[in-house]
C-alpha cells in the first residue's frame, strides 16, 4: 500500500460515495487507476464493506449504553455459546472480548430506558453464564468517528 492508496482510503472512509471522477480529481489521477486501486483495496481486504451512517435519533433510539458482562464459567464451549448469543441480540451493535474486570463490553442502542430495562432482564439476563452486568449511560457523545487513523 503506498501513499496514494492511503490517501484514496481517506477519502473514501470521509465520503464512500464519491465518483471515481471525483476521487479522480482529488488525488491528481484518472479515473481508470482509481477504479483499479479499489477493486485491488477491495480485493485484499483493506476495505471490508461500504454502509450508510444513520443518525440514531432519526430512528428511534435515542439511548445508548455501555454494557459491561461478567461470565460465571470461561470454559471454551461457555464463551462460544456466549459470543452465539449475543450476536443474535439485535439491541447489541457491538461486542468486544476484553480484559480486566469484565469479560465483554456491549454497545447497545435502544429507544429508552424502559426498552433497556426489558432488554437486561428478557433477554441479556436469559443467556446461560451470565455472572455480573454493568451498565454505563451516554449523556452526550463528544466524538464518533468510523474512520480509521492512518
């Protein structure tokens, strides 16, 4: 990858619906090399995926949490069904494995409170292995960016 392909990367993360003409205009090339540099960016894997951004308000869900998880048990098989679990839960926009005190932090959007509330105890709670559940409410988000640094 060289600077040129870094730069397309850059533009593409600020707006994935840019012209090829336009990323043309924009890196100094013409269109053929743009469209060849992506489908080989593509190709190898530096771009996984395009998707919109969608403003969470606009759909309803207005509150986002920070959902810390604790497991009883951190037997092979009881973390893979954990991790099967939580990938069905549409409420769950993320999951991490991390280390320190919790085993797993979750990103989980809902409407509000009550949604949230319903979604700890019905389903979140109902998942076998389950130790300790923390939650950690945004009041404001300061910065969220889907780019990467590079």
């Amino acid at each position: 990858m060289d600077k040129t392909d870094k730069a397309l990367l850059r533009a593409l993360q600020e707006n994935a619906k840019l012209t090829n003409k336009e990323l043309a205009a924009q890196l100094g090339l013409t269109i053929t090399p743009v469209h060849e540099r992506i489908k080989k960016l593509e190709r190898e894997g530096y771009i996984s995926h395009y998707s919109a951004v969608v403003n969470p308000q606009k759909v309803g869900l207005a509150l986002h949490v920070f959902c810390s998880v604790s497991l009883k048990d951190h037997q092979k098989e009881f973390i893979e069904q954990f991790e099967r679990d939580v990938m069905a839960l549409e409420e769950v926009l993320e999951c991490y494995h991390i280390g320190g005190q919790f085993d797993y932090l979750l990103k989980v959007m809902v409407k509000d409170m009550e949604t949230y509330r319903m979604f700890v105890s019905q389903k979140l709670s109902e998942l076998d292995n389950i130790g300790n559940v923390q939650s950690s409410f945004v009041m404001s988000e300061i910065k969220r960016s889907a780019g990467l640094p590079f």
